[in-house]
DNA sequence: AAAGTAAATGAATCAGTAA
DNA sequence: GTTACTGATTCATTTACTT
C-alpha cells in the first residue's frame, strides 16, 4: 500500500498523474464566501440566462473548473468523484460538476447531517454539509452497503417477495389461493444519501488542530461505496489528511496534496499512526444515550419539561424552574422504594442549587409511610394513578 | 379567516395581487425531470402528467425567474419565501433566488429528510429533498421554534452559567465559595435545518390521489416559523393543496394557484375539511405502536383500566370497580372547563350505578374554585402536571 | 479490605450566532 | 471588529459496584 503527499498546486501537480489512473477523487475546497456580482438593474427586464450567471461567477468557478477537468482526465471509466461543499458553494458546484462530468453522471447528493451548539435565533441551526457524488461513466463502482431495518418496519416487509400485479404495480408476490409466498430474510435496507455522522467534537483526540478536519467514519464510508482494495484515492485538497488515513484502514492506496506547508506536515505526523477515534457515540450509537425512559415521562405528560438523559438521579427538568433555582423531577421506577427514590433524587441534584426537587411516586402501597426520612428538599407528588388509588382507600375507610 | 384558490398561470395571476402583501411565499414548482409523473395508487388507470415542457434548463429557468420576480414584489418587507425542489432542480433554484431576492437574502437551505422504500443496488437511496428559504429583507419574521436536547447534553450544561475565568477562557460560573450559579430556566435547542418528517404514508387518510403531496407537518412548520395569525400565505403551484390546509389549521389567510383545473377541484374538496392525519411515527416516535385516541388516556399511564370508545362523557373504567359499582373515569379536555368536564361525566354516568366518579384535571389555572357546583359523586383528582404547579404556587405563597 | 472494572458526570472547546 | 453567549461532544475524573 502506498500513500504519497505532495505540497503545491494541485493543479500543476495532479497534471503529473496519468490518465484514468485513479479510482477515487474526495475533494474538500475551501469553502466559497465570495460575492457573486448581480446583473445590473437595466438587465432586469432581459429573460434570464445562464450565461449571464456564469460570466459573473468569479474566480472561484475558474480555479475550480480548471481543477475538475485534471481529476476527470485522471479518472478511471469506473471511477468516481465526491465534491464536499456547504451551502455557500453548492450550486458553483452543481454546475461546474455537471458541465465537466455531464448531468447525466450525477448519482447522489449526500447530505452529512451532525448536530451542533450554536445559539443562533434568528434563523435555522445549520447541521448539515453537502457532497456531490458524480462518476466518470456509467460503468461506475458501486459497492453495495446495508443498513439496519428502521424499527417501525414490518415483519411481512422484510420476509415476503415482491411481484407487479396487472397494473404494473409492486405487490406482496401470492400464491392462487391468495397466500402470501414468503422469502429469505433480507439483509438490510440500502445506505440512505442522508448520513447521520457526528461532527468532530473540538474536545476529540483524533482532531489535530486543523480546524476543517473531517470525521474518519465520513471518509471510509466514501470509500467503501465507490472503491475495492488496493484502488487509488486522490485528495487534491488534503488538509489534515483524514481520506488518506482512512484509505489506509481501508487498504487504499492514495495521494494527498495541499498548497499549505503546513497541512502537509500535520498530515505527514498523522499518517504515522493512521487511528480512528471509536468515541462512544459513534461505536454505540445515539440510543445508549437515551435513559430517560420514555415510560416514565409518560407520566409527566401535559408538563413543561425538558427530559435529561444524562444523569441517573434527575428525570427532568422544569422549564420554568422556581426562585431562580431549576426544578428537578424524578419517577418513581417500577419495584423501586420512595426512599430509594427520593434520595437518588436527592444526590444527584444537591449541587444544583435546587431548592425544590419532585419525586412522583407511581407504585401503590408503601405509600407515604416513608416520608420521615426524606429529605425536605424532595416534595413527593402522586401521579395520577396513585391518587386515584388513595381516594378510593379514603373512601372505604370513612365508610367503614 | 379567507382561503382563495384560483386556477390559472400563477405569473398572470400574481399580477393581480398588490405590491408588499403577502407574508409568506412558499412554492414547490413541478420538478425538473424528463420523466412523466404518474397517479398514485387511488387510481392507476387514470394518466396524471404535468406538461412536460421544460426541455432545457434554460427554458426551465426563465419560467422560474419571471414567476419569483413577481412573488418577490408582493412580498411584504417582513416576508419569506420557501422554495421546494429536488437535486435536480436544486442548484438552478439557489442561482435564481440570488439573483431575485440576493445573496444575502439567503436563510438556510433546509433538507427534508424522510425514510422509504426501494430496492436501488446501484446508488444510494434519495432519502431527502431541499428547500431554499430567502427573505425579502434583513428584516424578517422569524418565530422561534425549539427542540429537545440532544441526548448527549448533560444537565450541567442545561443549568449552569458560564463566565470568563482570569484568562479569558470560558468556564462555569461560581461564587466567592466555589459553589455553581444555575440559571433555573431553559427552553431547548433552536430547530436544525435538517427536518426529519415521515413521508406521507400511501396510505395515510391525508393521501388524496396526487403524487407530489407533502406532509401537513412540513408546511406547519415552515409557516410557523416564518408567519404570524391571519397573515397572508401564497402557494402558486398549489397542487393538491397542502399549503392551504396548514394555513387553515394555523389560521392564516392562504391564496392558491394552480394551472390545473384537476389540482383545484382536488383542492377544493380536501378544503372543506381541513383534516390532519398524523402518522404514528410523528405521534408516538419510531418504536412505539400506539392504539388511536389515546391522548387523553396517557394521563392514566399506570393505572389498571378499561378503555371506553364509544361515550363522550367517560374515557375509561378502572378495573376493579368500587362497593359493587363501576367507577367511570374522565380526563379534562384541552380547553374545557372543569365544570362542563364534571358535569358531562357525571351526565353519562349517573344511569350506570357509579358512586364515584373521578375528574381528571389537566387544564391549570382556574382550578377547584367552580368545586361548589360539581356534583357530590364527582371527585377531581389533579393530573401530575397540574399535582406539580399547584405545590409551586402553594410554596410560592407560603414563602411571601 | 483492596483492587479492578463500569458507570456517572464535571470540564473544556468551537469552519456556532447575535448585538 | 469585538465581545458575549450556546450546547454537542468527548476527555478526565470521581463514584459505585464487583470480585
């Protein structure tokens, strides 16, 4: 496996690489933040036309243009190009893609969601970058990766065969009587062109201060679909050098360039010891985060609260919080004793400043004959099932 | 409340409309595709085909330009427009609202993410569309709108604030003994421009036989977002008219166009009444299956009862029954007042033998005040939530 | 009791935004 | 520009649970 890094203008330099050598281009410009000049206001009467735009898109249309025509030349019949950009870019991009590949190789745009902070209030939290996916002929690789069922999905769906009835139309397949004839079981769903992938935190270990450094996971993902081992990935603007790492974890061969000396170097450190960090969001998923049960936060509904997931002791919390302190609220789990409850409660919010928690207790029985030792923090709420419970007891006892 | 649909070419018609009245533009124009859009499942029979006249992106773009100049001019100040389209369409989308409405009118570009079915081998799965929201000036209307936390937020985040340390760096902040500062009251995260709203289920009751419809909820928010009551929204490619019923339901005035004399009978029709069919992936999440009508139940989550269907005045029975006779149950509707609630259960339980029948209490406010009146059988139990804020007000007024 | 593991949670950072 | 504020994430540390 061979991994080479050249500093300079990718232009120059990917005119040394021969024709259709190349099996994957991953590119990740700078992002575009130029002004794109209006037409002027005696031209608004004129229908509009495409030219007219493309004279007024600057330089950065130019440089890149110029660029795409090398990584086209230097591509495989079956390989592919993937043009990573923000909305700034996205339509530059679009056009140039399509004037130099042609429209009709275009295959997916992915958009790579994450979540991220922001206290934005004026408009949309941005949580998403675009990739255009184009390949040189239709002859393109395309290796075949499965997803997980989405859990709403239907048995019936995953086992039965499918057939066309007589309007042309998809159909469970069944048998003249009418039965269903099933299948195998399935592997999975095809990859959506929507990918969830967690944004590298700024606290990661695999971050190397570049500050544009994309996620491994994103990289290999690029990868398996569009290349098979020993293949060549090109990155004309290589960055930090996250596609060549993951071409190596990958068995890739692959070239990075970048103008920045800088870039290089850090990337050159990195490859050293090409690693993946397996945070624990991305090994486990989003669910192992989710403790908060949904079953009893149902008791709290009709409540202005914000679930907490992240914390043993504390269910939720108030929205409008009491006497500038927050309010804590706790269920009572299933099998679980009030005392237990209320200083699991207790604990966990006792260096919050709280100076009101709730404890809502859900099992009948016991009941309050524990209050003595609860702290005077916690105030023990029935949820509605228990009160009911209660006043019935009430009743029977003032009727006896 | 007006909701005007006209059939026609929207540029002719927009004409007619004045100069800075209209709050909210959102339009969702035939996609740019070679191929025949076809009629869904209601009727297969029964050819449905938008004119497929866009033969080059040229033409395609200057009939886009001349209709967005148009919806530019009778836009309000404040207003918004939301541009629906598909990658196909995408970039031509972006390049005509700059030059229409500026660059610098750019919002976000909003993905709209939704899950389907398909047997694709040779590319990955559309799983989104895009949409482009501009607004007319810096001035616009923008509601803001919340969500959860992500449930890798810990609560110190949710409830500490922050400071600058002697460095200049961020840290939490602490009093003179070190003890933290929280900030009680917290409201979520602002929305991402990545939406995840199920795709209209074939066979959703909303489903009215036209194949480019959108879910309700996507229009809901897009016009939440961006309006306030009784403002004014246009959709001039109205289709089967989901713009107008999120309007209705919203209470906003709504103008729809659309060339097709079958577009706006459909229209029409699905006006008369208003419906929202939420998916049970929108109600309950993606894991759950959940019986329908079960909102007011999930006041009595832990409880041993026996749902009641057909009878507007009891919800439920509680199994066990109390000295022989059943004992109705009743949860406050949203907006009714505890007395109608009472007396409207005690209405449809006096003839079934009940000696108690409890009134679950879900509205705050108003309270037990209207107790006097309330039949002697009727005993009203607080819901949770309300259990919790009646504790917080009695507190408060211990306190002063 | 001591040691080793797993889980909980506190601290820190930012191709974030807003005034 | 400059300064203040945000919350998603991950690292580091503390606490809790096993042997």
């Amino acid at each position: 496996m061979e991994t080479k890094l050249y500093q300079g203008d990718c232009l120059e330099l990917s005119k040394t690489i021969p024709d259709n050598s190349i099996d994957l281009v991953y590119l990740d410009p700078p992002f575009f933040t130029q002004k794109v000049q209006k037409l002027g206001a005696r031209d608004r009467r004129k229908a509009f036309s495409f030219s007219d735009v493309w004279r007024s898109l600057d330089e950065y249309a130019d440089f890149i243009f110029l660029r795409l025509r090398e990584f086209h030349r230097v591509l495989a019949a079956t390989g592919s190009i993937f043009f990573h950009c923000d909305h700034n870019a996205s339509h530059v991009a679009r056009l140039l893609l399509d004037e130099v590949f042609g429209k009709k190789m275009f295959r997916s745009e992915i958009i790579w969601h994450y979540r991220r902070w922001s206290n934005s209030q004026r408009s949309l939290l941005p949580a998403h970058q675009n990739l255009y996916f184009y390949s040189k002929t239709d002859e393109y690789k395309f290796r075949e990766v499965l997803q997980e069922y989405s859990p709403s999905t239907n048995v019936d769906q995953m086992l039965q065969k499918r057939a066309r009835d007589e309007f042309g139309k998809s159909a469970y397949a069944r048998n003249e009587d009418g039965s269903l004839i099933p299948d195998g079981y399935k592997k999975g769903v095809p990859l959506s062109d929507v990918w969830d992938i967690p944004f590298l935190n700024p606290r990661a270990k695999e971050r190397v201060g570049y500050p544009t450094q994309k996620p491994v996971l994103l990289l290999e993902r690029i990868i398996e679909i569009s290349t098979d081992e020993s293949d060549w990935v090109l990155d004309p603007f290589c960055g930090s050098g996250t596609a060549l790492v993951a071409s190596i974890l990958l068995k890739r061969n692959s070239i990075g360039i970048d103008i920045s000396q800088e870039a290089i170097e850090v990337s050159r450190k990195r490859l050293v010891n090409p690693e993946k960090t397996e945070s624990y969001l991305l090994r486990r998923g989003r669910d192992t985060y989710q403790q908060a049960d949904e079953d009893a936060l149902a008791y709290l509904k009709g409540l202005d609260m914000v679930p907490v997931q992240r914390n043993s002791g504390i269910d939720a919390l108030l929205k409008t919080g009491f006497q500038g302190g927050p309010v804590p609220i706790r269920i009572q789990r299933p099998g679980e004793s009030l005392l237990d409850a209320a200083r699991s409660l207790y604990n966990a919010a006792k260096t919050k400043n709280a100076s009101v928690m709730i404890l809502v207790a859900t099992e009948t029985g016991a009941g309050f004959d524990a209050a003595s030792s609860i702290p005077p923090e916690v105030f023990v709420i029935d949820a509605t099932a228990n009160a009911i419970h209660r006043l019935l007891k009430e009743l029977e006892e003032e009727k006896e």
